[in-house]
C-alpha cells in the first residue's frame, strides 16, 4: 500500500496536527507504541488510537505486536520522497515537537523493546 502513495495522498493523511506529531515522533524515535503516543500528546487512548489507524490505513505506518504492547513505525515501503519530507520537517521544528519530546522524555515505565537481532 505504501508504494502506491501520492502527494494528494500523504498531505490528506498529514492534514491534522495530532497526526502530523504522531508521524514526526514516529520519525524521531523509530517506533513507539499507543501508551507513549498517549502521553507524548497528551491525548486520551481512544484519540490517539484512532489516528493511528488512520495513518496506518492511508500506508504511512506499520505496526507490530509484542505481548501487550503495538508498536507504530514508519511504513518500510515509504517511498523516498516521503522519509525527505518528514526530516526536513522534522529538522526545522524541533521547537514545535517540544512539549511533546519533553513528556515522552519524562515518562515513566516505558515500555521495553526487544533487542535486535544480530
């Protein structure tokens, strides 16, 4: 699905803030699951969840299950031209993502990834 993006499509899917600080947090961070997403935002479970299956319907994410816990990350399909936009926005608004970096940041009982497999 997300090789089959279009501009049109990426900017629509883009055109909610809530959504736009999912995808450059995401970006950020690599992957993130709901309860970060919850309180990087600030958002109620329902909210964030909701937006996250939009992204996820329109091909911009990926998501993954381990035990309790869904992670979100970038499609690995995104064409090239959507991993440049979203640095290139990512660069010039760290100040923008602030708030957001700082909760995220501060957040007690993270939960724990599995380790990459060599």
């Amino acid at each position: 699905m997300a090789d089959h993006l279009t501009p049109t499509t990426v900017f629509k899917c883009l055109a909610d803030e809530t959504r736009v600080r999912m995808m450059l947090l995401i970006a950020r961070e690599e992957e993130l699951c709901v309860c970060e997403l919850t309180c990087a935002l600030d958002e109620s479970q329902p909210k964030v969840s909701r937006h996250l299956a939009q992204l996820r319907n329109c091909g911009l994410l990926a998501d993954r299950r381990q035990g309790q816990w869904v992670y979100y990350r970038l499609h690995p399909n995104l064409p090239d031209w959507v991993h440049s936009i979203l640095t290139v926005v990512l660069d010039a608004n760290k100040h923008w993502l602030s708030s957001n970096s700082k909760r995220l940041e501060t957040m007690g009982d993270r939960p724990e990834r599995l380790a990459a497999c060599c």
